[in-house]
C-alpha cells in the first residue's frame, strides 16, 4: 500500500523522455532537497521511464514517476523511501483484478483554477465523465488499477491509474498558438501541422466586443484581412478583402461558408435604403448572432483554399458555430445593455464666421451681397430670411442622441460521450443617435445536435439558425444633412410641437426651410429571415475508413417597405413632385448544397497519413421583384398597392446558379518533422457555356518541422519550436452574372406600346459563349517560430498571388445596340505582401499573466500585365506597373499668390488653371492601405482581466479640408476655410471664395479632379477594451452557479489622426462615424 506525506512546500517540473528512473530521481532531489533510500537490486538503471510534469508537488511527481510499477513509497521527514509492493496471493490477485471501485479527483490547471468539461475516460473503452464547474467528478464501478486518460482542450493529456481518491489532477497547458485546433476547409488540424496561412478567431475574442457584425470583431486581429466599415449606423456595411483586391471587377469578397454551407454576403445589396442611410445597402454577416459563433478561420493561400475552387480565389472566410458538449446539463445567460454616441464630430463655421463667407462670395464675384430687402431664394435664405444672430450645432441637434444596445443571449447545453446537444436563444435591439423611434432589432434561435454510436463508428450532427430581422431606420442619412446644414437654420419644431418649415414674412403661403426631419415622416421597414441547416451522417467502414454524407440549406428572404406620404414634402411644393408613393422589395436566396466525403487515415511505422475524396452539389435560386405604387388617394391607404393609380416594375428577375465538383487531398506527415499536403479539385459552373465549363485546380504545400531536429533540440535549446513552409496551387472565380453566355430577351422597365397587341421584349446583352474563368496563381512562404517555451512566437509569411484572365466588361461600337459585352481579357493583377504576427506570453504560472500579439501587413497591389491597355477604354482607369485602385488626376500646384485661384501643372510642367482632362492627368493617387494591423493584450490577475485592441491603417484618403464650395453653396464649411486667399500676396491653401466662374471652374476642377484633395488619413485606434471580473469560488458555489462574470467593454474609444474628416476608417464624410459603444453585462452559468 502506497503511503505519502503532505509535501505542497516544493514544486517540481520534470520534462525526461526514456530516461532511468534513477536520472529522474537525482532531478527531484534537486529541485526538492529530499534524499532517496533504496535496494539497488530492486532499481535497475536500464530501467526507462517518460515523465512531463510541470510546477507539481513531490507526491504527485514520484506517483507519475511509479505509476504502472511494481514499486510504491513512503515520506518520512525528508527521506523518501522506495520497496517493491508486497506479493499477492492468488486468490487476493483475483479479487483485485475484478475489484470495481468509485473514482473520485478534481481537475484543475497550473494555477489551481477547476477545468470545467475535462474529459475523463477510461484508456479502451467508452466508459468517460466529465469534469463540473469545480473541475470534480466521479467515475463509478472501475476496476481498480485501469488506467485512465484525462484530458482538456489546450491541455496536454494525461494518464493515471485508477485508485479511489485520485486527489488534484493537474494538467499543463500546451503552447496555445502550436496547439490550438484550426477549422479548415473538409476538416480540422493544429497549427504545429498545418502547411497553410490561416488566421483563426476564437469566440472569447469576439464575445469581447459589443459588435452585432462578427466581421467588425475580427478587424485588426487577423494578418491579411482588411475589413472596413462604411458608417456607423446599424447594419451598415462592412467590406472585407484577404490579401487585396485580385479581379478588376468590383466583387473582390471572399467566400464565406457557415458550418460547411455557403454564405452569400451580397444579400443587401438591392436594400430600398441603399444609396441614402449607407451606401450599398446591408451586411448578410449581420443575420448571424456573433453569440453563436465558435471560432472563425480566415483561409488566405492556395494551400487552404484550392480545396474550394473557384468559389474561393479572394480567400474564404470559415464560420463554424457553437455545438453542444459533453456533462451535466448547464445554461449560461448573458445580458448586456450599451450605450452609443457620435465624438468624431466636425469642426464647422459658426454664425457669424459662417455668413462671412456667403457674403465674401458676393463681393468677390462682383454681386450685390444680399439682405433683408433683396428678393429671397433658395440660394440666400440664411442672408435674407433667416435670424442671422441664431445659431445651432446641427451635428448635435440631429445626430447628437444616444443610441442604445440591448443584448440578451441564453443557451442550454450538456449530455453524455455519446449525445450530446445546445439550444440558444437571443435578442438585440439598437437604436441610433437620430430623432424618432427608430431601431434594428434582432431574434434568433440555434440548435445542436450529435450523437455517436457505443462503438464510434456511427456519427450524426444536425445544426440550424434562424434569424429575424426587423429594420425601421430612417431612409435619409440626417448625419450628411446635419454637417451642411446652415448654423442659422431655422428651429425644427414650432411652437406647437409640428414641424416648421419657416414661412415668408410676408407671404406665409411660401416657405424658406427644408425641414430635415420631413425625412422621417418616410417610414423604411425591413424585415429579413435568415435559416442555416446542415446535418452531417458519418460511418466508419473499417478503422480509419469513413464515409461521411453532408447536406445543408440556407434560405435568405427580405421584404422591404419605403412609404412616401405627402407630409414629408414641404407645403408649398408643386403638385407634379409632391407624389404619394410606396416603394416594395422582395428578394430570396435559396441555396442547398449535398457533399459526399470520404476519409482515410493511416499511421505507419514512420509517419501518418490522411487521404480525402468528396463530391460537391450546390444550388443556388435567386428572386428579386422591386414594384412602386403611387397615386393613392389618401395617406391611410398607402401601404395598400392596389390602391396605386400607377404600379411600376422596377425590377422583376430570377436567376438559378448550378455547381458541382469533385475533389481530393492528400495529407502525410513523417517522423513528426516533414508535412505534405496536396489539393486537387475539378469545378464545374453554369455560368459558363459548354465548352468552357469545367476547370481543374490544384495545389502543393510542404512544412518542415526543424525545431524537431535531434541536432536543433540539442544546439538550441532556446528554441522551442521551428517550422519553415511553403505552398502554391491555382483557384479560379466565376463571379460574374448568371447567363452572361447567353443572348437574352427581357421586357423593358419603362412604358412601351404594345406590338400588334403583344408585349414587348427587347434583347438584353450579348452572347459570349467563350467565357472563361479567372485564375488565381498563389504562392506563399512561411516561417513559425517559437522560443523560451513557446512564450515568444514570431510568424512571418510572404505572399504572392497573380489573378489573370479577367473577367471585364468591353466596350462595343453602338451599331450593335448595346454598350459593353462580358469578355476574358488577359490582363494580370498581383498582389503581394509580408505578414507578421509577433505574440507573446508572460507571467504565464503566475496569478499574474500578460499576453500580448502584434501584427502587421504590408500589402503590393499592381497590374503587371494588359495588352492593349493603351487604346482600351480603361486606359483612363489603370497603368502598368501601378495598383489597380488608383486615381489618376492633375498636380495640384496650390493657390496663386496673386489671383486666389486653384492652378495646376500641365504635362509640359507649365501652370494652368484649366488642365487638359485627357493628356494633364499626371499624378497617380493610391488609395491602398500602405500598411495596416493590430495590437492586442489581455491582462489578467486572479479573477480580473483586461483585453485592449489597438488597430492601426497607414493610408491616403479624401479629405474635408477645403470644404463642400465654400461661398458658392450654402452649406456650412470646417473652421479650415477660415485660412483662405483674402488679397493679393496672400499665401494660403485655400482660394479665395467667389460665385464668379473664373473661380468656380478651378475650384469644381480642383476637388474633383485635383490630387490636393487628397491627404493623409492614417490613424491608430484603440479599437476595443474590456474590462472583467469573475467572482470567486466560494461566491460562485454559494450562489448555486458553475461560473460567474462581470464586464464592461468599449468599442471605438480612442483614435489619433491627422485626418481632416468625419472618421479616417469610413473615409466618406457624409457618412455617420462609427459610434462609440460603452457596454455593461452579467454572463452567469448555472
């Protein structure tokens, strides 16, 4: 019988493989000063053990040390003494052999914290607990002395045998970054493995961030993406490129696929509201809780992507969602309530400084300057009508409101080894910073499935989302209106609490004011329905064989609803643009996707390897009908489209996308050193005609593990882990309109008369049977290291990936009746780049630790080939040699001394202040990010933690400096206007203000045509900050709950600029900036 001492004083940390136990022993006497008495007989030193233990106590060390040997101990004082174990009889080795007993012990980690989920299973069998919220468990009627594995994610497993009281298991953490599991396309594996560039966000990281846009939380944590938001209002877009733009077309996305079905990112892009509120309509990432989400694996070279296509040659982005986990039935509610507000706001004119300028631009112009008694117009309100003693911030009288976050997530989880499930639920409800009661709210139910077999060979996985979506926002973006708005505007409401639409004073049927708010008496309604389901079924034939059989569905619907009644129009508009009118959209995606998998794996006397063939059946139905009604006879029926006197179709189209493919890879791995990974996939689109229909893509990855190296293990000790990589291959994009390779008929969207009494078609495009796919060729090379125990990892990767036969409109002669036809040109666009991602871990056994991540991308866009660029129509849009998003426009040369006017220097280097538009565009603007990145750490000490992310852009953009035709419109200015040319000699780099239109014209050329518009918009963000509390055990347990925690976090808190605009990251001024958010919450498991 085994007898040990309390020794909790030392620690030990042993990391030996086949070492002699006597080897072993000197090591812990080392570290704990006890002395160890023994038979030398009974120890031999050809006897071999392995032994990893890191910061334990002697006891647990010697029973790792003895465990599964004939030998036990006892602790006096400070000798330990060791013997064998004394010699059974038969009849008491029978007894013992069949001796069932219950196991009891508690899991915890390095610094003493309980392992909630640890598995506990014994080694052969399907006999497995897990751990509770106290890291405790009992296994019930085991055989006394089997041996057990214990094991938890990011630990490194462990065994032990059997005995009733196992007391503290503890386990070590495993390097977290080499270790972590890594969803990839068809499967899993770690980063130690991996020969592809592939960024993973885990659901802590984005469970941080008070985001409803999963995309948003993944800016500046993941080397390569670029992602920008274009406002701050609710369900805004947000963009999103890996490793820049490849196709000169505008769809440059990449393919995002959610638990294994593809995702369509352009639902919105035909929103009622696009155009006015944000652009180009929505997200499709925002019909998806952030909640529910696991992990997100960002794949980026043609190692990970090749596997997919031609659906991936912009990168593919991997959305796996939360599934159900094996224990006691456990629920966890989240609440959280935030607040939102607009700080970047715009230095503008006030009153005085502002009605200055308007009557500069008079005087300059050699214009009477109007007043009281002049003839009022639109262009002179605020001289002639307008109190010109009152003045109002418009940037807070509009968009100065808090906008507030609601947040409510619940999820019910647990089961056993063999099924396990989760349920969640959520809400969100935002506001904006806008007048009215207006909101974007959000519910959405997920569910999880698995079971498995007592054998294993059976598995099944059944998943789905439903989301609803409720959209009210206002249809005209008040943040545009409030930046131009005159400082002495009239007050919004009269006195009676109506609007105010400011009357003549002597003719009160007339009216001086377009009252903003009229905007809000158009109601916009959006609703959208959001459902993604896969089930997976999986076989093993025989061991290592599986047959898996997938299939999911996602259906997107949205009926959208703009009401325009006659109050929103001002009184004294005239009856042909005073319309009631109602504007309806519906619009569906309906996908379904069917992929037989077939997997392999073998390990052999040197390596292992993984074989994987797989089918691919996808489709993909798309219906778009827009109708406006107008003419209603009266306010109460507008909703009602029969009651329209006139019902247009705007738009009314279906579409139907087919895909099929076949594909393979290969993976093997030898001697725990050397990594092969081979992709082979064979496409096929109906986008495309017969002969042309099918293409075939590949790739090639390799991975050396050097730091595995006997000689590198021995000569570089501080060098804990060495991996060099490199992979290529092809994926191809087939992401233009569906039937461009046919000729077809449509009926037009304007009024027609009717032939011979039939309707009318009119063709629709050109025929091109010969269109092609795009192909992308990627290469990317890659180095991991790690060093002093994998505390410090540096990871540097360089790409390079060349997108040829593009897929562009051509312009056509007009003889053909049409404009343009879809066609290959070869032309070659590269990106390149260098990514960095430097992490570090300090203080890593300690209460206190601190860990820290940097990265960085230096991204190189340019177009390397075009032939014919020169007599094309796009040689006015691109030059060999340059990136493909620049501008090209004239020098500025700043404003002459003597005339106060914008001049410019011609191709002959002479000045001008009317360049040539066709032979004087000399000056190139890149409006690529030069550099971009993220700084991120998280601080913790015992139940207090801190999380901040820092991102940064280095970057040129479209500036406000030189205001929106200061004293030509009479929309206000930024307080920049103020260093203006006044007399001659003046040097300034603002031009003097003048209606005349030898000012005008420079002036109008220099901020739409001019590269002096632009400036430098780089800027450092302090993105994110959390702060933390998890209560303590003992408060926890009295409470009756596993887990407890406090947060508040913020979101766009800080940001450091020379950018002269609203905000440096939207770039469009007349966008609302993305707000600041202040968030408390409660997350509490029961």
């Amino acid at each position: 019988m085994q007898v040990s001492a309390s020794t909790f004083g030392q620690r030990i940390t042993i990391n030996q493989d086949n070492a002699s136990i006597k080897s072993v022993f000197r090591e812990i006497r080392k570290q704990s000063g006890y002395s160890f008495f023994y038979d030398g007989k009974i120890i031999s030193e050809n006897q071999k053990v392995s032994v990893k233990v890191t910061n334990v106590t002697v006891d647990e060390a010697l029973n790792k040390v003895l465990g599964g040997l004939n030998l036990t101990y006892t602790i006096d004082g400070k000798i330990i003494s060791i013997k064998e174990k004394e010699k059974s009889t038969l009849l008491e080795k029978v007894i013992d052999r069949f001796q069932t007993i219950d196991v009891r012990g508690r899991v915890v980690d390095q610094n003493n914290s309980p392992l909630r989920g640890a598995t506990i299973k014994v080694r052969g069998s399907t006999v497995a607990v897990t751990s509770d919220g106290n890291g405790e468990f009992i296994l019930k009627d085991v055989v006394k002395g089997v041996e057990l594995e214990i094991s938890f994610i990011g630990f490194a497993p462990t065994k032990i045998f059997a005995t009733e009281e196992l007391g503290i298991i503890r386990l070590a953490e495993v390097n977290a970054k080499l270790d972590e599991v890594i969803v990839q396309a068809y499967g899993t594996t770690t980063q130690r493995y991996s020969t592809s560039n592939i960024g993973t966000i885990n659901a802590d990281a984005i469970g941080r961030q008070p985001v409803t846009n999963v995309m948003l939380a993944l800016q500046g944590r993941v080397p390569g993406l670029f992602i920008q938001q274009r406002s701050g209002v609710s369900a805004s877009p947000v963009v999103a490129t890996v490793q820049g733009k490849n196709s000169l077309r505008n769809n440059n996305e990449p393919f995002y696929v959610v638990d294994g079905i593809p995702y369509s990112p352009q639902f919105t892009n035909n929103s009622l509201m696009g155009g006015a509120i944000v652009g180009v309509g929505g997200s499709a990432l925002g019909f998806i809780n952030p909640a529910d989400i696991e992990s997100v694996s960002i794949l980026k070279d043609a190692d990970a992507t090749a596997i997919y296509g031609s659906r991936a040659a912009n990168g593919a982005i991997l959305i796996t969602t939360k599934k159900g986990k094996a224990g006691k039935t456990s629920v966890d509610l989240n609440i959280q309530n935030g607040w939102g507000r607009v700080v970047n706001k715009l230095e503008l004119l006030n009153t005085q400084q502002y009605l200055e300028i308007l009557k500069e631009g008079y005087f300059n112009a050699g214009f009477q300057v109007p007043t009281e008694s002049t003839d009022a117009n639109s262009s002179n309100f605020p001289l002639t009508l307008w109190n010109k003693n009152r003045y109002t911030d418009w940037q807070e009288e509009l968009a100065g409101g808090t906008a507030k976050y609601n947040n409510i997530n619940a999820s019910v989880s647990g089961g056993n080894l063999n099924t396990q499930f989760m349920a969640s639920y959520g809400f969100l409800r935002e506001t904006t910073v806008y007048p009215g009661n207006l909101a974007n709210e959000k519910g959405n139910l997920h569910f999880n499935l698995n079971h498995q077999s007592n054998d294993s060979k059976f598995t099944y996985s059944l998943s789905g989302t439903y989301l609803q979506d409720r959209n009210t926002l206002n249809a005209e973006d008040l943040w545009n209106i409030a930046i131009q708005l005159a400082p002495n505007a009239p007050a919004l409401y009269k006195e009676d609490g109506s609007l105010n639409w400011e009357p003549y004073p002597n003719d009160p049927t007339r009216y001086s004011f377009d009252n903003p708010l009229s905007y809000m008496e158009q109601k916009y309604t959006g609703k959208t329905k959001n459902f993604l389901g896969n089930s997976i079924l999986g076989y093993e034939i025989v061991p290592g064989l599986q047959l898996k059989l997938s299939g999911g569905l996602n259906s997107l619907n949205g009926y959208e609803t703009k009401i325009v009644p006659l109050t929103s129009y001002k009184p004294d508009a005239s009856a042909a643009d005073k319309i009631r009118s109602a504007q309806y959209l519906n619009k569906s995606i309906d996908s379904w996707i069917i992929e037989p998998l077939l997997t392999y794996s073998k390990t052999t006397g040197f390596g292992n390897f993984n074989v994987l063939l797989g089918g691919t059946l996808q489709e993909t139905n798309t219906l778009i009908l827009q109708q406006t009604g107008s003419g209603q006879p009266n306010d109460s029926q507008i909703e009602n489209l029969s009651a329209a006197t006139l019902i247009r179709v705007n738009t009314d189209s279906k579409s139907q996308y087919k895909y099929n493919a076949v594909f393979a890879r290969l993976n093997y791995l030898l001697e725990d050193k050397y990594v092969v990974n081979l992709n082979l996939r064979r496409d096929g689109s109906s986008r495309f005609g017969s002969q042309n229909r099918f293409h075939t893509f590949y790739s090639i990855g390799g991975a050396w593990l050097f730091g595995n190296e006997k000689a590198i293990k021995k000569n570089a000790r501080w060098l804990s882990a060495g991996k060099l990589r490199a992979n290529y291959g092809t994926t191809g994009n087939d992401q233009i309109t569906d039937y461009r390779f046919l000729s077809l008929l449509r009926s037009p969207s304007y009024n027609t008369i009717p032939y011979l009494q039939s309707p009318v078609l009119e063709p629709f495009n050109i025929t091109n049977p010969f269109l092609q796919w795009e192909e992308t060729r990627k290469l990317n090379l890659g180095i991991d290291l790690g060093f002093i125990g994998n505390s410090l990892a540096v990871n540097i990767d360089y790409f390079r990936n060349r997108s040829s036969n593009q897929l562009l409109p051509y312009v056509v002669p007009s003889i053909t009746g049409f404009t343009a036809i879809d066609r290959n040109i070869p032309a070659t666009v590269q990106n390149s780049g260098i990514e960095v991602v430097i992490s570090a871990k300090f203080f890593k056994n300690k209460p206190f630790s601190w860990t820290t991540s940097l990265n960085q991308t230096i991204p190189r866009n340019k177009l390397i080939a075009f032939p014919g660029l020169e007599t094309s129509t796009y040689a006015n849009q691109y030059i060999l040699g340059q990136p493909t998003s620049i501008l090209k426009k004239f020098e500025s040369a700043g404003v002459n001394s003597e005339t106060g006017l914008f001049q410019f220097i011609n191709s002959k280097g002479e000045f001008t202040s009317d360049p040539n538009s066709t032979t004087d565009r000399t000056q190139v603007v890149n409006l690529n990010p030069k550099f971009y990145g993220g700084w991120s750490n998280s601080v913790s000490y015992k139940g207090l933690n801190l999380d901040f992310l820092f991102t940064f852009t280095r970057q040129i953009g479209e500036t406000y400096k030189f205001g929106n035709y200061p004293g030509i419109t009479t929309s206000n200015q930024p307080i920049t206007v103020l260093d203006r040319w006044k007399s001659p000699g003046d040097m300034t780099a603002l031009p003097k203000v003048s209606m005349a239109d030898d000012a005008v014209v420079p002036f109008i050329t220099f901020r739409n045509d001019g590269d002096g518009i632009y400036g430098d918009a780089s800027y450092v963000r302090l993105k994110n900050i959390s702060l933390s509390y998890s209560l303590p055990a003992t408060v926890i347990k009295s409470l009756r709950m596993t887990r407890a925690r406090l947060f508040m976090q913020g979101q766009n808190m800080m940001t450091i600029t020379k950018y002269i605009g609203t905000d440096p990251e939207t770039l469009v001024t007349g966008a609302l900036p993305p707000l600041r958010t202040i968030s408390i919450g409660v997350q509490a498991t029961f």
